[in-house]
C-alpha cells in the first residue's frame, strides 16, 4: 500500500486537480505526463533511420519479438503514431516488430535508484491521479494492473486489426501466420512488474491471469512481501509467500520474470522452477559490470530451465548509448549459452534513455551484422529464441 508520504502527496496533487472542472483535470494531468515523459523517455537519435540494402532485407524478413516495454503507463493511446516516447502501434509495425510485450509497473519508489529503493514513497499513485485512473486504484496496486489491462483490451478492439493481445499458444500462432500472409499487425502481451502487485495476497495470482497478464516478475525496485529485489534494502531472497506465488504462476502456465530480482531471489527461483524463467529486461557483467545487470552463472542458470535472456537498450544494461553497445551485450550472452536463450529486453518507455526508438530497430540488425552474427543467429536473438520459449512457457489455450 502506498505510504503516508504519498498518501499526502497524493492529496495534494488530488486537491489542487478537484477545483477544476473533470475535463480541464484531465488535460492538466495529461499534460504533466507528458512532459515528465519527454524528460525521461529520450532518444538519442530520431528517425528516419536508414541502413544498408543488405541489412534492410534480413531485418524486413525476421520475426521480431521484444520482452520489455513500459507503454502503457504514460496515458498516450498506442494507436496513434507520437512525437514522443519510444513505442506506439505505427512505429511497432514501422520497425517490423510482430510481438511487444507491455509491462506495467504498479509501484516505483520515489528518487529511485539501482542501489538501494524502499517501499514508503509511491510514484504510480501520483500517475493515477494526475490521469484519472478509478478510485479504487488510488490505493490497491492489484486495481491498477486490472485497469490498465482493460485499457489495452480497450485499445486492441478499436485497432482495426492492428494491434492483438496474445494470451496463450494459439492466439501466438495465429499472429504470427497473419504476418506471413503479409498483414499489418502487432501483438501485445501483458506483463507485471514485482508481485507487490498482487496485494500481499498469493492467491490473486488467479486475478493477474483473469485480466490477460502472462507474465510476472518477482521484484521491481524494492523488496516486497514475495521476494528481494537487486534493488532493495534486504535484498533478501525469495519468502515462504513468494514460493507459493512461483507455484501458482507454473500451475496457470503464467512466465516468471527474474528482471530486477535479487542475487538471492534468483538462486531461489533457479532451485524451484520446474518451468522455463526469464529475465526480461536486463544487460550482462561481461559488458557493463554492474548490480543490474546478470553474471554469467546467472545467465547459464537462466538458460538452463529453457528460459530467455532479454538484453535492453539502455546505457546501464548495455554498458555504452548505441546500437553498437546493445549488439556487443548481445554477442557476449550468445557466446555464454548460444542464441536460443537471447533475445531482445528493450526496456522502450521505461524512463530510461535509448538509442533509438521502436521503428528504429534496423539500426541493430545492421549492428548485430557488423558485430559478425550470422544471419540465423541474428534471426534467433531478435526474436526466433522468444517465440520458443513462449510456445513452450504460455497456456495451450
């Protein structure tokens, strides 16, 4: 639950919102959403982003499928093509992407850091208000994944077929043979950043699913009742709750993300998974040595459940500011357990700085081939290697 603190910042930001009319509120709050995204969602390049004949060819013929976008908090539609931020549906076909997978996180900590988070201060409650979510979600994280996800199923109905929600092995197949007959569509699937989003409560794990969410990580910034985070105080190592949370995910075929957890939490979650892990969004030591990012054992832990490393974009995980840096990162985890366990872990609108933004995708592709990828290795790592592991990790039906 959010603290006194934000509960008071809160009210604040909630009273001097109320003396203005509901539609004049909204387009406050919209507006300082956007200007707080502008500031943190940068790029350092706009496109258009233009590349080799050779690279444009093999990027147009790859199907591509990024772990880790945090879209959906900023209150833009995704239907529409913006001047800011990193991913909307236009850009996602622009890019050639067929599968983004839309985190959403239910609580940040305030001033937030790779170091050391707690849990009293609570960033996404402002969001809330400034955007005019529900009531209910002013307090229970669980009303905020519940919300947003109908946002999404708002969004895909309205998308004239361009934008699905992949909740399961078929609807995957059957996206992806709509490409191949040569539609223009994207699938979403919905993720949750740190359990806390379950309320304290395992058994809401059965809610998650219920809304569409298919995957979940454990921890985001600050330890929680489930499990320590990389980030957090104890930085403890998964609770007698975060087991049984880690059951109840493998028992509804929903993903259990490592992304953000604690060294301990990982070993952890390693010893008990009887199903394929991911760490959606991350970088590896062997490229950018620091407490975010994965060691080698890690990723050969990761990899030996059949699960996916998802290299970002951004300069921390990718240990540089370009396409260069992410393909080296990228290389690296390739020469640690091969291509079937790497894929792509952008991190796109997640306040984070990027190279490019999501239609500028070519840009690594040509990278990856300059770092002397083969093309099936590149074909694995921008989204071949994802797609088995969904097949294999996501309900039948």
């Amino acid at each position: 639950m959010p603290s006194r603190r934000s509960i008071v910042a809160g009210a604040i930001l909630g009273a001097t919102l109320s003396v203005l009319g509901r539609p004049i509120r909204r387009t406050v709050g919209m507006a300082l959403s956007a200007r707080t995204e502008r500031r943190l969602n940068r790029v350092a390049m706009r496109g258009p982003y233009r590349v080799s004949p050779a690279a444009r060819d093999l990027h147009e013929r790859l199907t591509i499928v990024d772990l880790h976008a945090d879209s959906l908090l900023w209150g833009r539609t995704l239907l529409e093509r913006s001047d800011r931020g990193h991913v909307d549906v236009p850009r996602l076909i622009e890019g050639n992407v067929a599968l983004q997978v839309f985190a959403l996180s239910t609580k940040v900590p305030r001033h937030l850091n790779i170091e050391r988070n707690d849990d009293r201060t609570d960033d996404i409650a402002l969001v809330a208000l400034a955007q005019g979510w529900p009531a209910a979600t002013w307090r229970s994280l669980l009303a905020r994944a519940a919300y947003r996800s109908g946002r999404v199923a708002s969004m895909a109905a309205n998308a004239a077929g361009r934008l699905v929600v992949v909740r399961s092995v078929i609807d995957l197949d059957a996206l992806i043979a709509r490409r191949a007959a040569g539609e223009s569509v994207v699938g979403g699937l919905l993720a949750i950043e740190g359990a806390h989003a379950l309320d304290d409560e395992a058994a809401n794990v059965d809610r998650l699913f219920d809304a569409g969410y298919r995957m979940v990580g454990l921890a985001h910034f600050f330890d929680n009742a489930f499990a320590g985070s990389a980030h957090g105080i104890a930085k403890g190592g998964l609770t007698a709750a975060g087991r049984e949370v880690v059951g109840r995910l493998e028992a509804r075929s929903m993903i259990v993300d490592l992304a953000h957890a604690s060294a301990a939490t990982i070993d952890d979650a390693l010893a008990i998974a009887t199903r394929p892990l991911v760490v959606s969004h991350t970088g590896v030591r062997g490229t950018a040595d620091n407490s975010r990012n994965l060691s080698d054992d890690q990723v050969r832990g990761v990899a030996a459940t059949g699960g996916v490393i998802g290299i970002g974009f951004w300069p921390t995980a990718s240990g540089g500011d370009d396409a260069a840096s992410i393909a080296r990162s990228i290389s690296h985890a390739v020469a640690i357990v091969g291509a079937e366990h790497v894929a792509l872990g952008s991190d796109f609108d997640g306040g984070v700085p990027v190279p490019f933004d999501v239609s500028g995708l070519p840009l690594l592709t040509a990278a990856l081939l300059a770092e002397g990828l083969d093309e099936a290795t590149i074909a694995a790592v921008m989204g071949g290697s994802a797609v088995r592991f969904l097949r294999a990790a996501l309900p039948a039906r």
